[in-house]
C-alpha cells in the first residue's frame, strides 16, 4: 500500500473515529436508559447531533461518485439536513398531545431559516472574495452565481411568497404543507433534469469517494447507518433537554430551541462551505446553501403540520403572536436575500448587510422589535426588487423554462 494511500485512510479514520467518540457518550445514556441533568444533556446530545451531522454531509458528498445527477444530489442533500429535521419533527410530533410545545416547532424553524441566510450565505461570500484573491489572484467585492443559480432562486422566491400565507393566517395548515411537498417535488424533477456534473470533493469527502468501490460503498452504508443510529437516539432528547435547560440556565427556552438546536445540526454544512470558499470555489458553496435554503422553506416547514397532526393535533399548526412575528421576520429576511442576488452577483455590501441585519436581532427584542425589523427587511427587499427588476420574470420563469436564459439577453453587463 503506497504512503498517499496510508495517509488518505488514516485521515479517514481520524475524521470518522473523532465523530464516533463524539457521539459515543449520548449513545451509551440512551442505551443505558441513564438521566443526567438538562444542561448536560444539551452537550452530550448536542455533541451527537452536531457529529452525526459531519458523519452525513461526508457521506452525502461522497456518494455522488455513485450516485450522479441533479436528482440524487436533492436526495442527498435532504439526507444531510436530516439532524435538523428530526429535532424539528420531534417538536412538532410531541405538540399534537402537548400544546406547550407548539411554540417550539416554529422556533426551530425560524431559527434554521434565519441563520443560514443571516449568517451562512454572507459569511461563505466574505470568506470567498478572500479565497479568489489568494488562490486565483482575483481581486473584486463581487462574487459571480452560476445561471443555474437562478432555478433555485426561482424555486426560492416562489415559496418565499408563500410563507406569507402563514403569519396572515395565523396557522401552518396540512394543505400548506401539501403545496409545499409538491414544489419540493417539482423542484427535485428539474434538477433532474439538468446536466450531470462531475463532483468536486474535498478533504474527507474526497477521501471517501477516491476509495475503491467495493470498499468506498461499503464505508457509505457504515456511515449512513451510524449516523442514522445516532440521529435517531440523540434527536428527541437533545429536543427535550433544550426546552428543560432554559429553567436551569436561566434562559428563554424559545431562544434555545431556536438557535442552539440548528447550530448543532447546520455547523458542519457551514463549516464545509466555508472550507470550500476559502479554496477559491465559493460559487459552488453558496450555490448549496441557497439549494438548502429551498430544502427549508419547502420540506421542513411542510413536514411541520403534518407532523403536528400524526402527533394528535389538528389538521393546522396553530400560530400564537410571537410565533407569527417570528415566520413574518423569517419570510421577509428571505426576500430581501432573495432580492440581492437576483442579479446573479453577491456583492460584498449585500454580504454585509445581511449580516448586520442578522445581528441586531438579538439586542431588539419584543414585539416592537421584530415587526420593525421585519418593516426594515421589507421596505429594503422592495427596494432591491425595483433595482433589480430586470431579472424578476426570468427568475420567476426559470422553474417552468426548459432552458434557463442567459443573462445577457435580457440585461446589461453587471459589474
């Protein structure tokens, strides 16, 4: 066996026996049936998630050496978000017999939604303006989005609109759910549909996929399953012990289920797309993220009454007001996101303005805070629409075009 090859697989083994000891305390408790106090429970089950996490996105990287094409890639990627549902699942399951946690399930879903486009789409741009400067010597506060962006723009902005229905309504109703599920569908079909490219690996996704076949499908099942295992004894009382530490620490429970829960599940996502940004390939990396942010506006919250319903509750997930600001301030953040690059170019500003944005929602707090930020979301998403409007019916018709239209036919050259 040649030295690269030994040190291939020991970096494998290093990287997966990590998340093994990582996730190996939770697994013993649960197995064991011990109970340990509800701020020790947040990090030993937060720490299994967050490795189950890792263990996933490998994997799902990894496979599409396999596995190719635009509809196995969604497949795939809805596998490594699969933490962050099932925390999510749980809130809304246990709120059809337990209405004390319905708030929770908006929480966590507001706070995924809010936190990767507040913090992970701005942050993967900065990174990779610095990544193109210092791997391709190119300098520019502009990061350039791929044509094929725009399908997910498309698929984006349309189920953006639609999140309104929810805080008008007061409710996430089955039927929402439904229209949801089938978007998600047809945006899986159109991808499918695309051209097949060859996956860019790196680090221990790389790893995996330069393993022989024999080898590398039988390590993609072991990884699955150990992180399916993991995922399935650690979700619910990671869920749980959320909700029971906000007593002990002295915190809102809604803030912890909101934003500790999705940075254990989203961290590795982030971390990887930041890893591929500072190589110089941040196109691809918020090309993901934005393809994540499609997955969360229509599977995740989609799931959620339906899951609210197998749990013993009512055909509708029932909204209370804070809940409702909550899914107003997330549906107009998506816009203006959304609005910015429909030029297809992140400049640096946008970064750092959704950034900001991101940040000053934690000191505004109340009622008054979040429908005034919502107000600011919203008067700046109108704002982008107008100056960008040129590209507002071609991304509207990229889900139902074909061939996507260049850019160049139908607006000037952007700097």
């Amino acid at each position: 066996m040649s030295d690269s090859v030994t040190t291939h697989r020991s970096r494998l083994v290093r990287s997966v026996g990590l998340c093994v000891l990582l996730a190996a305390p939770a697994v013993v408790i649960r197995l064991l049936g011990a109970e340990i106090e509800p701020v020790a429970a947040i990090l030993v089950f937060g720490a299994a998630v967050f490795a189950a996490s890792f263990v996933l996105a490998w994997a799902a990287e990894a496979a599409q050496v396999d596995i190719s094409g635009g509809l196995a890639i969604a497949i795939l990627a809805l596998i490594a978000v699969l933490p962050e549902y099932a925390v999510d699942l749980y809130y809304a399951y246990t709120a059809g017999s337990d209405p004390a946690y319905v708030q929770y399930a908006a929480a966590n879903m507001t706070g995924s939604n809010r936190l990767l486009l507040g913090l992970g789409w701005p942050v993967v741009v900065l990174v990779g303006l610095w990544g193109l400067k210092r791997v391709h010597q190119r300098r520019g506060h502009t990061l350039p989005l791929d044509a094929g962006n725009r399908l997910e723009l498309g698929f984006l902005l349309a189920a953006g609109i639609f999140a309104f229905v929810m805080p008008l309504t007061g409710q996430i109703h089955v039927w929402m759910g439904v229209v949801l599920f089938a978007w998600f569908v047809f945006y899986a079909w159109r991808l499918s549909r695309g051209e097949v490219e060859e996956p860019n690996l790196r680090g221990t996704s790389a790893v995996i996929g330069a393993l022989p076949t024999r080898a590398r499908r039988i390590t993609l099942v072991a990884l699955f399953g150990f992180a399916a295992v993991v995922v399935l004894l650690a979700a619910e009382p990671f869920a749980h012990s959320l909700v029971d530490g906000g007593g002990a620490l002295g915190v809102d429970e809604f803030l912890l289920v909101q934003w500790v829960a999705p940075l254990a599940s989203e961290a590795p996502e982030f971390i990887i797309a930041i890893m591929f940004a500072a190589r110089g390939n941040a196109t691809a990396a918020i090309g993901t993220l934005i393809s994540s942010k499609v997955n969360q506006w229509t599977l995740l919250v989609g799931s959620l009454p339906m899951a609210y319903w197998a749990g013993g509750g009512s055909a509708a997930l029932p909204l209370d007001d804070r809940q409702v600001e909550e899914v107003l301030l997330t549906a107009t953040q998506t816009m203006l996101g959304i609005a910015l690059i429909l030029g297809l170019h992140f400049h640096r500003r946008s970064a750092w303005l959704l950034l900001i944005l991101f940040l000053v929602q934690f000191p505004v707090t109340g009622t008054q805070g979040r429908l005034i930020l919502s107000a600011v979301y919203g008067l700046i998403a109108i704002a982008a629409l107008v100056w960008n409007f040129r590209h507002l019916l071609p991304t509207l018709r990229a889900p139902f075009t074909k061939d996507l239209i260049p850019e160049s036919e139908y607006a000037g050259h952007q700097p």
